[in-house]
C-alpha cells in the first residue's frame, strides 16, 4: 500500500510513518524541516530495508508549495 504523510519528521507523523514502516508499506513523507525529514526517512530505511520511503520538503500551508 502506498501511503502519504505529512508533517512526517517529527511527533504523531514520524510516529505513524514507523507503523506503516514497519508493516511493510511504501511511504511518501512530507515535511517543513528537510534535515529532520531525512533523518527520518534514513532510520526508517534501515528499520525496514525493503520498504521505499520517498521524501518531500514543502510547506503544505503555502498554496504554491502544495501545488508543486
């Protein structure tokens, strides 16, 4: 299952991006902060090897960085 999350470097996100990680599903993370994000992102690679964890840095309340 393909998932997104946003707000994803940090709190309920990063929490809930470990969950799916876990269970094996592949993660879209979206995120303000992209040196958190990639944290993220990284330990949830080598939590899950085989999982893809793709990564986006924007500021969703900005309508133009929601559109790109």
């Amino acid at each position: 299952m393909n998932i997104v999350i946003t707000g994803a470097s940090k709190g309920i996100g990063q929490s809930i991006a470990h969950v799916f990680a876990t269970e094996g599903h592949q993660l879209f993370l979206c995120s303000r902060s992209l040196k958190e994000l990639q944290s993220v992102a990284n330990e949830l690679k080598k939590t899950c090897p085989g999982c893809l964890v793709f990564t986006y840095n924007a500021d969703l309340s900005k309508p133009d960085e929601a559109k790109a």
